[in-house]
C-alpha cells in the first residue's frame, strides 16, 4: 500500500495531508523544530515518501525525514503554481495538491544537492552578499562627493591608500566626513569577512577537479569557476548544453502561435541568477583577452552591440563548461603559464604555504614576460584561425524563397 505524505511548510509549522488509495485525509499540524519532526518521522512507515516545496528550510526538513522514510521530494513551488492554479488556496489545499500531484507522476521535482554542493553554494551565496554590501557602501561614498561637486579621484582606486588621502583631504561638511569615516570602517570590516569567504572557498576548490578544469577556460576566475560548480553540481543531470543553458536563464525567450514564425526575444532570467551574473562577469574578462571567444565577442557586437555581444559570450561560456565537464577534458586554447598562475594564486588564497628560493615552479613562465608574449601570439593565431573559419560560412537560406524550395528538394 502507498502513501504520500504532503507537507506545506511554514517558518514555524507544517500542515500535513495524507495521500492513501486515490484519498487525502488531513493529518494535523508539526512544530517545524527537529525535535517535532523527529517525533513525526517516527510515526511514518518506512515505505513512505514524503512531499514539501522548496523553502529556506526545506534542506533541513529533508535531512531529518529522509531517516525515517523511502524518500523525501522536493517540489518547485513555481512549477506547481503553474500547474495547480486554485482559486480557493489553503494550507491544507496546498499541501494536498503537493501529495497528489507527486501520486499522479506530475510532481516537478528539484535536484536536491548534496553536502559538499550545498557548502559551497552558502559560501559563494554568503560571498555574493558581502561583495554586494560593499558595492553598495561604496556607492554612497561617491553619492556624497558628487553632491558636493568633488571631483573625481585622480588614483586608480579611491579606496585604496593613496586614495584615502586623497579623499580625507577634500572640503565637504564635518558630518559627511563622519559618515565616510564609518562607511571605510564598514568597509574595511568586510574586507576581512571576504577574505575569510575567498580562503572558505579556495581551500574546497583545491581538491574539485571540475573546478580546476574549469579555469582553464579565458575569463573564468577561481571565485567564478566555484560559484559554477556549486549552481550546477551534478553535470549529468543536464542531458544537453541547451538545458545548461536554460538552467542558468542564458535562453531566449520564444514566442510563437499556430503556423507563424517564431519569435526570439530578450534572455527568459529564470533560473540560478547569481550563476547568470557570474557567468557575464566571465565573458567580460574573456572579451577583453585574444582567443576564439575574443574573436566570437567582436563578430557579435559588430551586429548587435556590446551589451548582447557579452551575453552571447555568456552564454557561449556556457556551453562549453558543459562539454568540458561531461567529457572531463580541459580547454583546447587554454595558456598553460595562464592556468598555473590562477592554480597557485588558489593554493595561496587557502593559505598553503610560499614557496621560496631559486627552483622554478608552474608560474615560472607567466613571469617572464617573453614566455608570456609566446603563449599570447598562440592565443592571437587561434583568434585568426577562428575569423578565417567563420568567413567561409554561408546564411541559412529562409524556407519559402526560391533558393530554400530548392535546396530542400535536394536541387540547390
């Protein structure tokens, strides 16, 4: 006999619904402590399976019942609205439509990740938020220099120490000094936050070879290749680069009604946002770096402007994290002096120890600046290579003109 048992989760409760022989009877209300869930894990059947959305304590909940049932489901809350769209909507509604889509076969699951993954996708979240925080610290400080007509900062950086001085030297009323000064000790605190974040990080990266598999790619950064890795966990869950690509709402949307021709319009933006972010970050650094994807950015933003150029790059970038995951292969074009730099800035970044005196490491290379021009004209000949390949392409012919009928008939 099967059951399912659907919970709709609250902060401080649950309601529970039964699903039992084409039936759903109401099972009460559970505290969502562990103690509570425990107790309830306890009253279920081993051969149960259970049914809850995907809140900010679903994880939690999860663990504690998948001791005690068959199998714990988690549901996309979004899919299911999409699907059960009730005008009537209650607790016990909700947690009944949970159970009996999951009976039905309907349920949309999510991938639930698993320890490791979940670690460092709070960390590179919790990184997220912090370098967010300075941003936006920062961007006050500049706020009360523009209002009091200060121009801008001759140094690179105004926040570094030339910077500072510069700063502490210019006239604007002794309240708005005041509140620089605590903006800089804000910031200076979070400085610290991240640097613990980044040490987090970089010491799992070390032992992930998808990750270093990853940097081998132009653009792509330690920070950007662990956020990546922790969005998309297992690559096998992604039958194709496309669904890689829709996961992280790099896809276009489409747009189209009985016979008509389809419409392409702007990205969907459904999916992991931060990925996303991350992912047009890359393509910026890899725009400005000779290579295929150079050469792909500027072919792009000759036709549709820069702004779409990097997000074709982006998604491009995509793309190929996917092949070089699934097939476990590192970067055709990668600049080996390049990825040993971004290696060994990792190891540093975890705190490994420096390695001193007059043996040359990996990073050798990178160093010396003529080694570094050598593998750059290799970068800049594959840039060629790829103008040459895409010159000789020919356009699509459109169905419906001459040249497409005849083509398709096996004539053009």
């Amino acid at each position: 006999m099967r059951r399912v048992i659907g919970i709709d989760t609250h902060r401080t409760f649950g309601e529970v619904v039964i699903w039992e022989d084409g039936r759903l009877r109401h099972a009460g209300r559970i505290d969502m402590t562990r103690t509570a869930l425990e107790g309830f894990g306890k009253s279920l059947l081993a051969t149960d399976e259970v049914v809850i959305e995907a809140t900010g304590n679903c994880m939690a909940v999860s663990r504690v019942l998948a001791l005690f049932v068959k199998r714990v489901v988690i549901a996309n809350p979004l899919q299911v609205k999409a699907i059960a769209h009730a005008h009537v909507k209650t607790d016990k509604i909700d947690a009944g439509t949970l159970a009996s889509l999951y009976a039905a076969g309907y349920l949309p699951e999510i991938w639930t990740p698993d320890a490791a993954t979940e670690r460092m996708r709070r960390l590179v979240a919790r990184r997220y938020q912090v370098v967010r925080h300075r941003t936006r610290i920062k961007n006050e400080v500049h706020s009360i220099l523009y209002a009091y007509l200060i121009p801008h900062c001759p140094h690179a950086d105004l926040f570094s120490g030339v910077g500072r001085a510069w700063l502490s030297r210019q006239p604007i009323p002794d309240d708005e000094r005041i509140a620089i000064e605590r903006h800089l000790r804000e910031l200076d605190r979070l400085g610290e936050d991240l640097a613990v974040l980044d040490r987090a990080i970089a010491d799992s990266a070390l032992a992930d070879p998808a990750i270093k598999r990853l940097i081998t790619i132009t653009g792509i950064n330690v920070t950007v290749a662990a956020g990546l890795t922790a969005a998309i966990g297992d690559i096998r869950r992604f039958a194709s680069p496309q669904k890689l690509v829709s996961y992280v709402g790099l896809n276009p949307r489409v747009r189209q009604s009985g016979l008509g021709a389809a419409h392409h319009g702007r990205i969907s933006k459904v999916g992991r946002s931060h990925a996303r972010a991350m992912l047009v970050e890359a393509a910026w650094a890899a725009a400005k770096t000779p290579g295929p994807l150079h050469a792909f950015f500027v072919r792009i933003r000759a036709k549709r402007g820069h702004q779409i150029a990097a997000v074709a790059l982006a998604r491009k970038l995509t793309v190929l994290c996917w092949h070089l995951l699934t097939k476990d292969v590192e970067y055709l074009w990668a600049r080996p002096a390049l990825v040993a730099n971004k290696v060994r800035s990792m190891e540093l970044q975890a705190g490994r120890p420096q390695k001193k005196g007059n043996r040359r490491g990996p990073t050798y290379a990178y160093n010396v600046k003529k080694l570094r021009e050598q593998e750059m004209g290799v970068a800049r000949r594959a840039e060629v290579a790829y103008e040459h390949f895409v010159e000789r392409w020919s356009p699509r012919p459109q169905k419906g003109t001459a040249r497409g009928r005849l083509k398709s008939a096996g004539l053009g």
